[in-house]
C-alpha cells in the first residue's frame, strides 16, 4: 500500500516548490524532512533573484524562464514573500582586470536577452550614494530582484500543504525500498514509506543521500558564512556583490591569491525590508563543517566596510552559516535517474536555488507527472553523472 504518489526527501526550498506543483497537478505528494521547513539554505542565505550571477548559456537561460514566474508567485501562493521585483543587481569592480573579466561574462549573459551592463563609477554611486568612490566601475542590472528566502520557502510548503500535501518533520531518510530494481519506498528512522517516485531535494545534502540508494552523484556541500546588522535607516536598493564574487565563481583561474581561494571570499550584501544589512561572501569546502571563523568573519566585514565605509559605525547583532549544494560544472541536477527507476533529482543549485526554485518546481513535476516537461532540462539531467 502506497503513502503517497511521490515522497520528497527535503522540505527546504525546492522541495517545498516541487511538491505545490505536484500537487497542483493532481499527485498526492508527502514530505519527509530531516529537520524543519526551511531549516537548510533558505533559512541561511540572502534572497537575490537576479541573472547576473547566473551562469551564461543554458542556466541563464532557465533563470529567465524562473525569474518570469517571480511576477506573479505572491499573488498565486497567496502569501507575502518581500519580493522586490526591481531593486536592481550591482558588482563593483575594483580594476581593469576585473572589469575585463566582467565585460567577457555579461557578454555571454547577454546572449540570453538580460539586461545586464557595465556601467562607470559616477553611475553606480548615483544609483547607490552609500557607495566608495575608490572603485574601477560598476557591472549593473537594473532588474535585479530580491526576495525573502524563507518567506517564499514557507509560501510554498504552505501553499503545498492547502493542496492536501502532508509534511513529516524530523524524520530522517536511512535507505531506499527496491524492487526489480525500481524504487519503491524509503527505510526513515520512524519507519518505512512507500512511494513509486521519489524526489531527492536535499540540497548539500543530496550527494548522501543519493549515495543511500547506491548512486554517485557529485553534490557536495560549500559553505558560506554571513553577518546581519542592527536596522539602520534606508542605505541601499540594489542587491550588490563585488566584482570578486563572479570573478571567483567562473574565472577562478584568475584568483592568485590563496586565501581568497580557500575562502571563495567576496562580498555579498543587501538590506533587508526591517532595515537589517545581510552581509555574506565565502565559499569554502570544509564538508559539513557549520561554525563560522573569526578568518573569514574578518575578510567578509572588511570587504562590506571597503565598499562602504559608513557600515564601520553600525553594529553586527549576529553570525550564522549555512551549506550550499555544489556540482563540478555549476548547474543543477534536474529529473530522472536512468539506473533507477522513479528516483527523481531535484538539487544542485548552489547559490541559485531561490532564483531558479519557481522553474525547477514546475518542470519536476512535470516530468514526474507528463513524462517531460513544457521546458527542455536535458542539460540539467543528473545521468550525465552517470
């Protein structure tokens, strides 16, 4: 006897966004999360909904189809999520070889058809006052968007939940039912759960538990630590990370600078709607490790304090970490497993999971539910692992 059509592992940001567009279509879903709603890397993570961190080619061209649902998805889960649909995108750029690298990168995005562009110094400290002059110029896209991660995680698991979907926290997957090498079920520590599709949504997380059901798949946890500010009065519209951010994220070989490696550092900063500043910006691989370290703290607050001096006076009321799921090229992995039959992959987002979660939804589900989905992810496919 089945529980449900479809069980997903993860009730974080996509699972939650795969299991309301399950639900829409018919399928009775049930969610099977370790911890809480939320409780993995939207609960740890600024909400930026640009495309001008996105990868150029076939993820851009994903997050353009995603960042179009963002228009409407308040109004369709029928709860507040803080979506700022044009705050608008910024990196400052420190020197010419920065600027360079830049200038090739928005070239690619823009092939896509985004609005991004290079802009000089006067024009990106007209747009953000509160900016240092002491900068080369400025990448610029005027429609950046910022959202509230948890606002739209909750949203969505709520929205699911309305639909008849059903939630199961601290529950945690131990192994897989198989049968005539099929997937069937879920051995968890409150007992078995049957299902003839499973969803692996875990996030950092994946690789593991993939790794349960006897599968390798390259997803593998990257931290990032970051710092929020007392409420300060109006400072900042943009979402804004400096130039080192996509620097570090597609031109890595550029980077001398070995601590800089390890510590993926850049800087990622916004304001948040209650006036507190969200300051991150490291990227490190030290597995599951989740304490913050005075070595990055210190790199990431003289970078916010860099590109703008007046945060020196304002105080930090708190640190925090949380883990982003890493694949080798950069993109998610997205759909049917071929070695097992009705194990789905949702996860592999990296810093894009709240970007990309309203398209990656929709086109799991509808290829759990049609056979494929109303947008081509064969790039995305998780077999090329395999």
């Amino acid at each position: 006897m089945r529980d449900a059509d479809v069980i997903i592992i993860g009730g974080g940001i996509i699972g939650s966004s795969v299991a309301w567009q399950l639900q829409k279509l018919g399928k009775q879903v049930l969610v099977l999360e370790r911890k809480d709603v939320a409780s993995g890397a939207a609960g740890a993570t600024d909400g930026v909904v640009g495309y001008h961190t996105k990868k150029p080619g076939q993820q851009m061209d994903l997050a353009v189809q995603s960042i179009a649902m963002f228009r409407t998805l308040g109004e369709e889960l029928g709860e507040e999520i803080e979506y700022g649909l044009e705050a608008g995108g910024m990196q400052p750029v420190e020197d010419k070889m920065q600027w360079d690298i830049l200038s090739e990168i928005v070239a690619e995005q823009c092939r896509s058809g985004v609005d991004i562009r290079m802009i000089s110094r006067d024009e990106a400290c007209a747009i953000e006052p509160q900016l240092s002059h002491d900068i080369y110029g400025a990448l610029y896209s005027p429609t950046g968007g910022k959202i509230n991660p948890l606002k739209l995680t909750m949203a969505y698991a709520h929205a699911a939940k309305r639909l008849g979907a059903k939630y199961q926290t601290e529950t945690e997957i131990t192994g897989f039912l198989l049968a005539d090498g099929a997937v069937k079920g879920v051995h968890t520590d409150k007992g078995d759960y049957y299902a003839d599709v499973i969803v692996n949504a875990c996030g950092a997380w994946a690789g593991r538990v993939a790794q349960l059901a006897g599968l390798d798949l390259p997803i593998k946890p990257r931290k990032g630590q970051l710092a929020v500010t007392e409420p300060v009065g109006p400072f900042m519209t943009a979402t804004l990370q400096c130039a080192r951010y996509n620097v570090v994220k597609f031109r890595p070989e550029a980077i001398t600078d070995e601590t800089v490696l390890r510590l993926g550092s850049s800087l990622s900063i916004e304001q948040q709607e209650n006036g507190g500043m969200i300051i991150g910006g490291t990227r490190e691989f030290v597995g599951f490790e989740e304490q913050n370290t005075f070595e990055a703290i210190e790199v990431m607050m003289k970078r916010a304090a860099r590109f703008f001096p007046a945060l020196k006076d304002v105080s930090v009321i708190r640190f925090f970490s949380g883990f982003r799921p890493f694949t080798p090229d950069g993109m998610p992995l997205l759909g049917p497993v071929k070695t097992l039959p009705g194990f789905y992959m949702a996860a592999g987002h990296e810093g894009d999971g709240i970007a990309l979660s309203a398209i990656t939804g929709k086109l799991v589900a509808e290829q759990i539910v049609f056979g494929q989905s109303s947008y081509p992810i064969d790039a995305f496919s998780p077999n090329r692992f395999l």
